[in-house]
C-alpha cells in the first residue's frame, strides 16, 4: 500500500497573545480524507509526537466543513491523531510523499526544526513530492538544495497572503508573514484571491495558499506520487 506522512505542528502558543494555536482543522481532515479515500496508508507525525494542539479556532462553527465533522466523529482517526510519530523518528524511505498542514503553530516550531528541514531535503533527493499548505510553505523558510540556496529559489510558490495574515488580525503576532519569507529566499511568488482555492506546482514541490486549498493539494500529490 501506498503511504503518506502527514506533519503536524506541536507548537500551542500564539506568541505573546495569551491565546492558543496549533494547526488547522480543515488543512488536516482534508487532505487525510483525499488520500484515505484513494486507498492510500497515512501516518501522522509531529516534533513532540501524541496529541498534536487544535488551533481551538479552527474548530468554530464558522470554519468547520463535512470533512472536519467527518474526522471529528472518525473514532479511528482522532485515535491516529492523539497518537502522532515523534518526527524524530520517521525515516523518508518509508513513505512515498509528504503532506504539511498549516495553521499558525509551523511558523514557531516546524520553520525552525532541524528534523523537520532534514525531512523535506530527503524526500526531494529521493525524488518524491512534497505539498505544504497555507501557512506551511513557510516551513521552507531554512529548507536548501544540494548546493546550499534556498529551495524555494526561482521555483513558483504560494502561501498564505499578507492580506490574508491582515484579515486575522496576527500581522504583528506571527514570528515572519509567509509571503515575505518566500520572496526574501528568491520564490517566485503568486496568489489568487484571499480565501479562495489556489495552488502552485513547480517539479516535485507544490504549495497552497489557505485552508480552501487544502483538497486541491492533495489531489495534485496523489496525482504526481502515485
């Protein structure tokens, strides 16, 4: 069977607001259900390892989708869920692709994780895809090629929008906006419209810009892994 490792953030705190974050609901169940329903194994992984922190956010009626509900009530996959791989000990060879869901907890810990940047570097030399969303492509922040620039050089990325970050209100919260660090490491940046669906594909990475994107992402990872 096909497998894909799914990396979540560990990180709970939403700088020094006093509130909690994590990572987001729908940028999780999607996906998960995309390739569960194609047939495909997934394991979920996180630095810590066990139950990964909900961004409580996330979970609001506002933002939830038959999917969220659909995880939410999977006895099996809220199983899977609290019981995350310490990322330390996940080894690329045996997976065939790799997912990130965002959420703003990747910006303080997943951006700065040696095992994390390690991983992807991995999966690329391997020659296997790689798909990051919304605020996940800023975990590419430290990722380089084989000849030490910054992987996302000249390469056709997205991710969560600045005016995206304004909307929420974490402009002066977040440790660095998405689309700047893209820029600033030589991405060639585009986007759609704020919250609306838009991915990007360039070789064997693909990035989305915000939870809407989630789905198409995944497909277009089944679509290039299998």
């Amino acid at each position: 069977m096909k497998k894909v490792l799914m990396v979540l953030t560990s990180h709970d705190k939403l700088g020094n607001t006093g509130r909690k974050t994590g990572f987001w609901l729908e940028e999780l169940a999607a996906p998960y259900y995309t390739f569960k329903d194609a047939g495909v194994e997934v394991v979920l992984a996180s630095p810590l390892g066990g139950q990964p922190p909900l961004d409580p956010k996330s979970n609001e009626p506002s933002f939830q989708t038959d999917l969220t509900r659909r995880f939410e009530n999977d006895a099996a996959a809220t199983a899977q869920l609290a019981t995350t791989v310490r990322l330390d000990a996940i080894n690329q060879a045996d997976f065939d692709t790799v997912f990130y869901p965002g959420g703003h907890g990747p910006l303080w810990d997943l951006a700065e994780d040696k095992n994390s940047i390690t991983l992807i570097e991995s999966f690329l030399a391997a020659n296997k895809p790689v798909a990051l969303v919304c605020h996940a492509p800023g975990v590419l922040r430290h990722v380089k090629t084989p000849a030490g620039r910054p992987l996302v050089e000249g390469k056709q990325v997205t991710g969560f929008t600045n005016t995206e970050e304004e909307a929420v209100g974490l402009t002066n919260v977040v440790p660095f906006l998405v689309e700047d660090v893209l820029k600033a490491n030589g991405g060639v940046y585009s986007q759609g419209a704020d919250w609306a669906s838009y991915v990007v594909s360039d070789g064997l990475l693909i990035t989305g810009q915000n939870p809407a994107s989630s789905s198409a992402a995944a497909a277009l990872l089944l679509k290039y892994s299998f």
